[in-house]
C-alpha cells in the first residue's frame, strides 16, 4: 500500500462472536480515525477471522436491538478504511461466504512487515 | 435565503460541496460551521472531535470528526490554513450544532494561507443560493421533507 505521508494505523480485530459487545469498537474507531486522514488497516485475525462471514457480520451486534456489525464495517470502509483478513494455515476460506467489503486476505508475514512499518497498531 | 426549506444567513459565504457556511472575521481568519443543510443531513450530532489547535490544514482535508446517529464523518476543510481556535463549547454540548449552527454551534476558526486567491470561490449569501441547490439535487435530498429533518436541528 502507498503511503502517503499520513498517519498509518493497524487495528488487529482479535474478538469474535464469543464476545460480541467488543465487535463493533474496532470498526468505529477506524472509521474515526479514517475521518481524521488516517490511513488506517483493520486486520482481521484469530477469532476475528469469523466477522468476515456474512452471516456472522449480518447478524452480530455489539449491543442488543442495535446495528448489525455489517453496519460498523460498512462505515469503516465508507471513511476510507481498509479490511484485509489473516489466512489461517490449513483453513480453507470460501470466497463465497464472506462479505463483500473484504479488500484481500492476507499472509502473516504481511502482518508482520505491516506492524514493523505502521506508526500505530492497536489490538481490539 | 431560504433553500428548500432550509435557512441561509445573506451574511455569510458557503462551501456548498462542504455543507459549510465561512465568515472573514476582521483579523483575517474565518470562522466555519456546519450549514442548517448539513444539520439536516446529519440528524442529532453526537460529538465534534475538532483537531488541536495550530495543526495545519490542507484543503479538503479534515479538520475534525462528526460522530452523528448512525455513522461519523470528516468535515473536510474548504481552505487551506492553522487551525486557531475550536469551539470548546461543542465537546459537552454538540447539539450546539443543532441547536444554533449559524450562531453558538459554531466548529472552528481558522488562518486561511491563500484566501485573497481562493475567496471568489466561495460564494457570499444569495450568491449560493444555486449552488447550494445543486449540492442537494445531487445529494437527492427530498425538499418535501426538509421541514422535517430541520425539525432536527432547531
């Protein structure tokens, strides 16, 4: 990814379905951090993996009776925030099952040149 | 002016593409808020996270954040300049913005770099008034419901 002389921020989205009342924090804050030119890249990985399934992200909400995670994502990529997924050895991802907004999956090795050059990583 | 339903003060000049009203204060700074249009866009503003005072500008950049109902979005400076002042006022009230965007909802205040060279781009009160209407032609805005949605920020 070009950089462009902005604050580059990783957010590494660990939490997952087993603690939905932190999933949709990760996708607000970049989207904040997006409004104020961040460059920023959320990371989905671990148990965070599970939020790029359409059903996990279409029916999961951080709180009772309010927007789906779907909702978080969306505005996160809307602000200009970029979403790439970690590919897990031995787990198959089918393309078909994940969202949309998914910009690439990606290796650890990218994680791992990402965190060294970011001005920022947060793990949520 | 009265677009759509919606007020405009003739005092003041507009960045239409910016939902943003200016004002030339007369030590040359501007003063920027958001217009009754970009209340009603927003709804209920929940927050306005301006950046620090004397952070530098870039046009159409963000001078701070605007976290409503649903979403949050940049507000996106129409010039380039230093940030001189934010109102402080909106970090415990933003529904100042709402309440009053021409007045005590005022966002900021800014030192413009090139306004003499930029300035006829903004145009003053009724001047706007086509191009404020344009700005809502292409955002789709519904002026059968503007009455509604200004409902929210007065």
């Amino acid at each position: 990814m070009e950089h462009n002389g902005s604050q580059r921020v990783l957010v590494l989205v660990a939490s997952g379905p087993s603690t939905p009342a932190r999933c949709a924090a990760p996708f607000h804050i970049a989207t904040l951090l997006a409004c104020m030119d961040a460059e920023v890249t959320l990371y989905l990985t671990g148990e965070g993996t599970q939020l790029a399934r359409r059903e996990v992200a279409e029916s999961l909400r951080a709180v009772e009776g309010g927007e789906p995670l779907l909702h978080f994502i969306r505005n996160a990529k809307q602000a200009g925030a970029r979403l790439l997924i970690c590919r897990q050895p031995g787990v198959q991802l089918d393309p078909a099952t994940l969202i949309a907004e998914l910009d690439e999956i990606s290796s650890g090795g990218e994680l791992a040149q990402m965190i060294l050059e970011y001005e920022r990583v947060l793990t949520l | 002016m009265n677009v759509h339903g919606l007020e405009f003060p003739e005092s003041l000049r507009y960045a239409p593409e910016h939902s943003l009203w200016l004002r030339e204060e007369a030590d040359g700074s501007l003063t920027i808020g958001l217009t009754a249009y970009g209340c009603a866009l927003y709804g209920q503003i929940f927050a306005f996270t301006p950046k620090r005072v004397g952070a530098r500008i870039e046009r159409d950049r963000s001078f701070g954040v605007v976290e409503f109902a649903k979403a949050a979005s940049s507000a996106r400076s129409p010039v380039s300049g230093e940030l001189l002042e934010v109102n402080e006022a909106l970090l415990q009230r933003p529904a100042l913005i709402n309440q009053d965007c021409y007045g005590e909802g005022w966002m900021v205040r800014l030192q413009p770099t090139d306004w003499v060279t930029v300035r006829d781009q903004f145009p003053l009160g009724e001047a706007a008034e086509a191009a404020i209407a344009e700005r809502m032609r292409l955002d789709n805005f519904d002026p059968a419901n503007a009455h509604v949605q200004a409902l929210q920020w007065k």
